[in-house]
C-alpha cells in the first residue's frame, strides 16, 4: 500500500469534479465539463505516484512525481500493445497502470479500466476544440467515473488515519458537523 498520503492532490482533483458537474448545467458545456474531469483524473491518479517535497503535512504541501513509476507503467502498457507511441504523463491509461497493482485493486479502480482507456487522451485531444483531431462528440461518463473513485480514496484515506480538513470533512452536512461539535440540533 501507500506510504504517504498526498489529501491537497484528492481535493484538487475533487474541485475540478466539482466544476465538471456544475459545467453541466450551463448551455451547451459538455465538452469543458469532460475536461475538467479529465483534469481531476489525471491529478487523482497522478496523486498515486506523488511524493511530498514540500511543507509536509502543512498547508499548500507541495509534491513530486515519481517518473520512474510513470514510464514502468508506460513500458507495461508497451509490452501489451497497449501503450501511447511516446510516454505521455497526460495519458490516463499511463497514469492508471502507473498506481500500484494492490492500491488499484484495493480502490476497486480496476473496474474503470475501460472507461479510462476510452477517455485516456480527452486532455490532450479536446482541449482546442478548433483543431482537426478534436473529438466531435462528448458525455458525462468521465464526470461520473471520477465522482466515484474520488469517494472510494476519500473511504480509504479516513481508514489510513488522515487527518486532513478535506479528507475529514468530505461529505459532511451542517448537522454533521453539528452533531460532531455536540450541538444537537433543536427539535421544531
């Protein structure tokens, strides 16, 4: 399993969910609601593969990532005929095969491998919507995907004993936080 945690990387990829979601309930938002998502997924499975290297367990800690894990992934996805003609740390597929086998399984990431193999280029492909090799169309499949697995490591952080604001308080409502400062709510 994980040695170290990188929470500011969860929230990240969180926040760009989040916009996702929001993207799609302006008109006609679908495509930068699919890049934001693939944003968030690339910064949520990059966060696999981050070391701390900056004020570590503070505030705006900052990270490093661990390249070597990146291109053994790459040459794994090679080996299988599965690999981008050049490693790519955009690649979603690169960056899935590069979160270690057990953390995979664990998070039961393993049963969106599809999904990310689909959507592994959306950040390098649809981002200039103007340009001859865009995709033509999109959905919110991505958006979804991401949604889930962002809950599933949140799930695994609070096991590991994290003890970050965001990783404590995610999903929280105000009588939860109510309840937890042992201010039961009034009956009406």
């Amino acid at each position: 399993m994980q040695s170290h945690l990188t929470p500011w990387m969860v929230e990240s990829a969180y926040r760009y969910c989040e916009a996702a979601k929001y993207l799609l309930t302006g008109h006609d938002m679908m495509a930068i609601a699919q890049l934001n998502a693939a944003i968030g997924m690339e910064i949520l499975l990059k966060s696999f593969v981050a070391r701390p290297n900056g004020n570590h367990g503070k505030i705006h800690e900052t990270y490093d990532l661990d390249a070597s894990m990146i291109k053994a992934a790459h040459l794994e996805l090679k080996r299988s005929g599965r690999a981008a003609p050049k490693l790519d740390k955009h690649d979603l597929l690169t960056l899935f095969y590069a979160v270690p086998a057990d953390v995979r399984s664990r998070l039961l990431f393993d049963q969106e491998e599809e999904w990310i193999e689909r959507y592994r280029n959306v950040f390098t492909n649809a981002r200039y919507p103007y340009e001859a090799s865009s995709p033509g169309g999109y959905d919110d499949m991505l958006i979804y995907i991401l949604g889930q697995m962002i809950e599933r490591v949140v799930m695994w952080y609070r096991e590991q004993g994290c003890r970050d604001v965001f990783i404590v308080c995610h999903g929280m409502t105000p009588a939860d936080f109510q309840s937890k400062a042992g201010n039961e709510p009034e009956p009406s």
